[in-house]
C-alpha cells in the first residue's frame, strides 16, 4: 500500500514543479527578450517482482513484472524560438534577428541577454536597466572599427566635436548636349571646404569649342582661376575618352581673404556623356567637411553604430559584439534577463552581427516574450489535474490503509 502513497507523494512535487515553472512564464509574459521554460518528466526507478525469463524448448519466454516507484522532474528546458517584434522608435532599443545574444558587463563579470533595451549613462556609455554595459569596439578617430581586438565598453559621445577636413575629391556626372554649336557653354556650382573647413564655392564651365570637344575651367567665387581651360573630348559614339584617367586634378590655391587648401583636389569625370538630349550636368557633394559635433546615430544590421554629426558627416562610433553558443540551452541564468556561460553551453563565440549564425540587428525595436499564453494556460489545467489525480490516489491509499485497520475490530 505504501508504494501507492509515495509515488502520488513523487508526483504531487513533479506537478507542483509543473505549476512553479508555467506560473512564471505567465508572471514574463511581457518580459522583454524573455524565454519560456517547459518541464519535462520521467519515471523514477521500477520495482521488479519478477524477473523475465527466456524462451525453452518446452515453455515461452515471460516478461518481467515491474512496479514503478513513481515520477521525477528530468528537465526544464528553455524554448529559444523568436519573440514577436514590437516597434518603439527609440534609438537605444536593439533587437536581435537570429540566436545571437548582446554582450554585457557588470560587476566585473560578463553575461549575455536577449533583452535589447538600452539607455545611456552619465559617461555616455549604453547600460541596460541594471546598469550592465554594453560591449563592442570603438571606432578610432577616421572611424575605422578593429572586430579583431578585445572588445570593451560601447558609449555615444553625444556633442563630441569632429574637426574640419579639407576637400580632396568630387566629381561631375551628367550628360553634354551633343547638338549644341561651338561657343555653347554650360556651368554648374560646387561646394568645397578648405582646410580650415571654410565653405568655398567654385563654378564650373564647360564650353564647347568642336565636334566632340569641350574646354573645361573652374574658377572659385572670387574669380580666382583654379583650371584653365582643359581639353575634354568624346568618342562619336558620346563616351569620354579624354582625360583618359578621367580624372584632373586642382592644385592648391589661396582664395583672396582664406586659407590656402593643403591639398590638391582630384575631381573625377567618370560618367559624363556626350548624347543628344537635355544638359543633365551635376557634382555630387565632394568630400571635406567644416567643424561638426555629434547629433545623433542609427544601428546598422551589422551592429555599427554611425554616428550623425551637424556638418552632414556619418561616420562609424563602434560595433556591437554578439555571442552565440554551441548549446544556448546550457545557459545558466543569472536574473535581469542575463545568462552565463554554463558547464554545458560552450565558450561564448564573440563576432560580428550576420557572421557565425549570430543573427542580425534591427534598431528602434524589441524583441518580446515568446510565452504563448494559449499553451501556458492549458499547461496551468494539465498540472492542477495531475496534482488532483495524484492527491486523490493518497485519499484513495489512505481510506485502504484505514479499512485494513478496520479488520481488527
């Protein structure tokens, strides 16, 4: 009779252990980057009462004859499925497309979430709600990221100052109008920096003095010559073919009353056209740039975040770090929505965002619980049964333990 009693026992606590870990999926039903737990049971060890015997030549093999001993818990596992997406517009919201994870820090120990809400510290640097910090490279000066060095601290120094660069490139694109007469001359403005970051504008002028051939000269603001006149010729067929580089270069010069620019500025013309039609010349906005401070950022899908200064220039500030692992399920949980490495999780696997199986980012987004509250409730019913069922076999060994005492009287 007592086997009876202590195996309900066994699973009274496998039940309640059910209901302990789908009460606090339902509790995180709205935790942000929160992974639903399951538990799965198995049976404990079974008593033999008879063993099985092989078959003879005169009589069939049997089969043992077992009682089990009741039930324990054999797992809980976590399901690692991808949240549903929810948009929140703020720039420090992260969300993880893949089965990467954010590398934080904290206390002097490094852990990992999937929860991509971030804010910013007094020193600028992106902390989650706990104060963790978010790790990855910081760009050097040019905004160039080393993904190969030891990843660190990521911080937006928001009103950071970029000094001014001098223009050393731009180019002209479009087309000529073939049909135009000798002596036609067609201009267009540009804007350049020198190398204090002084704006300078420059014009110029192309006039056409044959079949197929064209002079060009650029000339600044203050009527200062930069290029005198220069040769451009086209094929029959409209395509350049002088200056066969294409490209010519402007030397340095002193606008009247500004510094001088430090270096000469390569204009290209790789695209100009000589074809019949409309005059379509243009000069896309050469480099150089005047004096700037930081305003803003956006996230790329490869986690770079790009800085957006007041001079118009975007430039690269850092990287964030992803980690993978060979067995997330491994993963022991640390609270505030973090993990650590675990005895059977693997070595984290730092990289980049869209290498390695670590998925890509998606800014100004979160990635939300994946509890399906259809599935948690009836999990709620199938434990709150089990835990009945097995309460009612205790009555039941209960009421034949009190009749067998009844046998006295």
């Amino acid at each position: 009779m007592l086997r009876s009693m202590f195996s309900a026992i066994s699973g009274l606590r496998a039940h309640q252990t059910k209901m302990d870990v789908t009460s606090n999926n339902i509790a995180n039903v709205n935790t942000v980057g929160f992974k639903g737990s399951q538990t799965v049971f198995q049976d404990t060890l079974s008593q033999v009462l008879r063993s099985g015997g092989q078959p003879a030549a005169d009589r069939g093999g049997t089969n043992p004859a077992q009682v089990g001993l009741g039930v324990k818990l054999a797992a809980i596992t976590t399901n690692w499925t991808q949240g549903a997406t929810q948009s929140t517009g703020r720039s420090t919201d992260f969300m993880v497309e893949g089965d990467g994870f954010f590398v934080v820090e904290g206390g002097g120990e490094q852990m990992f979430t999937r929860a991509g809400s971030f804010d910013f510290d007094a020193n600028g640097n992106l902390v989650t709600a706990d104060g963790s910090v978010l790790q990855g490279w910081m760009a050097d000066a040019d905004g160039t990221v080393n993904p190969n060095g030891p990843i660190g601290a990521l911080s937006v120094p928001y009103g950071q100052m970029v000094n001014p660069a001098s223009t050393t490139a731009g180019s002209i694109r479009g087309n000529l109008p073939s049909e135009v007469a000798v002596g036609e001359t067609f201009q267009l403005g540009a804007d350049m920096y020198d190398s204090q970051g002084v704006l300078q504008k420059v014009a110029y002028t192309f006039e056409k003095t044959g079949d197929n051939e064209w002079d060009l000269s650029v000339v600044h603001a203050d009527g200062t010559v930069l290029m005198a006149p220069t040769g451009v010729v086209f094929d029959a067929a409209g395509n350049l073919t002088t200056p066969a580089g294409p490209d010519f270069q402007l030397p340095p010069f002193t606008p009247v009353g500004y510094p001088s620019w430090t270096n000469p500025v390569t204009m290209s013309l790789e695209g100009l056209t000589q074809f019949g039609g409309a005059n379509t010349l243009a000069a896309p906005k050469p480099d150089g740039y005047t004096l700037g401070s930081l305003q803003s950022f956006t996230l790329g899908n490869d986690g770079t975040i790009v800085g957006v200064f007041s001079n118009g220039l975007r430039q690269p500030l850092g990287q964030l770090a992803l980690a993978s692992f060979n067995n997330p399920g491994g993963l022991q949980k640390a609270g505030n929505s973090s993990f650590r490495v675990g005895d059977n999780s693997g070595a984290a696997m730092i990289g980049l965002a869209g290498t390695g199986g670590r998925g890509v980012l998606n800014a100004g987004a979160l990635e939300m619980s994946n509890v399906d509250l259809s599935e948690e409730f009836t999990g709620l019913i199938v434990a709150q049964r089990g835990f009945q069922a097995n309460s009612r076999v205790i009555t039941a060994s209960d009421e034949i333990l009190q009749d067998l005492v009844n046998l006295k009287r």
